[in-house]
C-alpha cells in the first residue's frame, strides 16, 4: 500500500482547523499554530495518527471482522458510502437510529422485515394484494432502505467503528464506548479527541479532506482482506497437498 505524505495531506486543505472561540481544549497537543483567527493542525501528527490507524484496521479486517463506517454530514455521504460497498462493510450515512449497536437485537428484527418484504414482493401472491397495500409495503420498504439499507447484511455487531466528525455522530461514538467497540475517527480542532480510540487530527468538513483520509484507511482494509484471503487460499492449498500425500502413503501401503 503507497504511502501517504503530509504534502498530499497540505494539498488536500487537512490541516484547516476550525476558528479558535470554536476549539476544543483537549485538541491542543494537535494544533500546530493559530492563523488568521483558525487553528492550524500539525500535520506531522495527523499523518503519525492516520498510519497507527490504518495499520490497526487492517489488522481489524484481516481477522475477519467488520468495520462500520459512519458519516451521515453531506460532504462525507458520498465518499464514505462508495469505500464502504468497495470493501462490503456495513455503513450508515443517513440518519443514526438511536440503539443501532446498543439494541441491535430490535435493529436485526428491522433488517428481517426489510427482507421478508423483498421476499414477497417476488412472490404471486403480492400480485393479488391491493393497490393501497402495495404501495404501503413500498413506502415501508424505501424508509427502511434508506436507514439501515448500509447495514442490510450485518448480522453482528462491528469490531470497530470508522467515523467522520464525531461531534456530529456523538450518539454512535456513546454507544461504541458502552459496548467497547474501538472507534477510529477522523477529529477535527472543535472535538475531543479523548472521546474516540483512534483520533486522526483532520480537518473533517472539507471534501478533498474527508476523500483523502477515508480512502487512505479503505486502501489499508483492502491490504488487509486481500491477505485475509491470501492466508486462506495458502492454508487450503496446505491442506490439499497433505491429504495427498496421505492417499499417496495409503496406496503404497495398498
């Protein structure tokens, strides 16, 4: 995986902090000046933080567990959404449902709804439903599409949270911390870092920003899948080669 330089992290505007009345005080090992009535994050340290996260999530992933990303801020949507279905990971960029990870057992009943209408909606029988009723179960299956629609083939809870601005998605960093579920998050000068396991001091409002750091942590979960699988196609061929050997050591014996 290439690796990231703080030039890229200078062009792509991370350092942008937010105006100095708006900071938040347990950011100040992470600004490196104050200009023109803005912080300045140091960038050394976000590309320090960006490269322990990384690492640590493509650990989180080559053992087979899953990285929820949460962004529902408009610039992030997009970016976020795209990495998330590249790496088929579970993601939420609409609204949070309060409870997602803390009552996730009332969360999974939705998902279950949400396919037991895709099922009928294949079935003759939905044919001779109404028209109202149709329209009903499609109006309900859009709603429940577009909040839990990221997370449709989540049937556990993560083993880790990726999130941009956790000022914003304060409910999901709350409920992470109830149930020790790390949460790797991009923080931005008017957030307190203490709040997340893997802060990434980063401007967390600007698109170039959020495009850069998300994509740089979807590279390190990619590394981390593909030698997920390249262990387990090394154990299978392992695995082949002996069962031969036994078959070869069997006929001898034959």
């Amino acid at each position: 995986m290439a690796k990231i330089t703080t030039k890229e992290l200078l062009d792509a505007g991370v350092h942008f902090g937010h105006l100095t009345r708006k900071w938040d005080p347990q950011m100040a090992p992470f600004i490196f000046m104050e200009k023109n009535g803005i912080h300045i994050i140091d960038l050394k340290k976000s590309l320090k933080h960006l490269e322990e996260a990384a690492a640590a999530l493509q650990g989180v992933v080559r053992s087979g567990r899953k990285v929820m990303f949460v962004a529902t801020k408009k610039q992030a949507k997009e970016i976020v959404e795209t990495q998330a279905k590249k790496l088929k990971m579970p993601y939420v960029t609409e609204r949070w449902l309060g409870g997602m990870l803390t009552n996730f057992a009332t969360i999974r009943k939705s998902l279950k709804k949400m396919s037991t209408i895709d099922k009928l909606t294949k079935d003759e029988a939905y044919n001779n439903l109404a028209k109202r009723e149709r329209l009903m179960l499609s109006r309900e299956r859009d709603k429940l599409e577009r909040v839990l629609g990221g997370i449709a083939d989540l049937n556990r809870l993560p083993a880790a949270l990726f999130v941009v601005d956790i000022k914003r998605e304060h409910i999901a960093i709350a409920e992470a911390a109830k149930l020790n579920i790390p949460v790797f998050a991009m923080v931005d000068t008017n957030s307190d870092p203490n709040k997340v396991d893997y802060p990434i001091p980063a401007n967390d409002d600007a698109y170039k920003s959020i495009a850069l750091i998300t994509e740089y942590i979807s590279a390190a979960m990619e590394a981390g899948l593909d030698e997920r699988k390249k262990e387990k196609d090394d154990t299978q061929t392992s695995e082949e080669a002996e069962r031969r050997e036994v078959e070869v050591i069997a006929e001898k014996k034959d």
